[in-house]
C-alpha cells in the first residue's frame, strides 16, 4: 500500500476531547470588548427599523444616506440615531452624545456648503433634512417632556 492511501484510509488516532478543546480565553482578541463597539450599528438600525415607520416620509432614502460614507451624512445619520435612541430609551448620554454629534454634523454640512462642488450633491442635501430631522424629533421631544411634567 502506498504511503497516500494509507494515510487517507486509516483514521487519525486524535482523541475526539482534542477536537472540542475549549477555546483558552487569553487568546480572544475581543474578550473585553462590549456593547459600546456596536452602539452606533445598533442605533442606525434602530433607527431605519422605527422612525418614520407608518408615514408617507418612510422612504427608503434615509437608509441609503445611512450607507453614504461621507463625513457629512455620517455624523448626520449619527446625530439622529443616538439623539431617537437615547430619547426613547430614556438615556440621557445618549442623546448628550447625540448632541455632540449633531454639533459635528453642522461642521461637516457647513464646509460641505462651502464647497463648490459638494454644495448642491444629493449628500449634503439629504444632511441636512436628516439634521432637521433631528430638529423636530430633538425639540418635538422636549415640548412632550415639558407638557408631562406641567
């Protein structure tokens, strides 16, 4: 028999507990990692799944700015994803983060402005209806807040 065939016909002799070894837990680059690495995944897809859902608005414009890679569209898309999030969750540094976010947004929309050639481009467009989006949905929020507490 040649030295092939015998290899590929006789069964290894590995202990099945060697196949299913646990995994050794100082090895796993992530071991420390948590929800934080995701909030922003989690709180863009919140945020496709729930607002505007049940209005003529609920287009699916809004999930392909989410995938726009530019600076403006994506601190937008974040403004208002933590902003929505941290409101209906009832997390304050949520929607403080939402805040800072929103801050950055209008730099990024406002250079985009100053830009000939991005002042008119669909993304800067769809930024700033997304920004006042956040507007309605940040102010309309604290009015219903204020109203429940009077």
């Amino acid at each position: 028999m040649s030295e092939l065939s015998r290899d590929i016909s006789t069964p290894p002799s590995t202990n099945c507990r060697e196949l299913f070894k646990p995994l050794n837990s100082d090895l796993i680059p992530c071991k420390g990692l948590g929800l934080s690495a995701f909030e922003e995944d989690i709180q863009i897809s919140f945020l496709l799944a729930n607002f505007l859902v049940g209005t003529d608005n609920s287009s699916p414009w809004l999930m392909l700015h989410a995938k726009d890679h530019l600076p403006c569209a994506r601190m937008s898309i974040r403004a208002l994803s933590a902003v929505y999030f941290g409101r209906v969750h009832h997390l304050h540094k949520t929607t403080t983060q939402g805040f800072e976010y929103y801050i950055e947004a209008l730099k990024n929309l406002n250079h985009s402005l100053r830009q000939s050639e991005d002042a008119s481009s669909i993304t800067v467009v769809k930024s700033a209806i997304v920004l006042e989006l956040y507007e309605v949905s940040y102010n309309f929020n604290a009015i219903v807040t204020r109203s429940q507490t009077v």
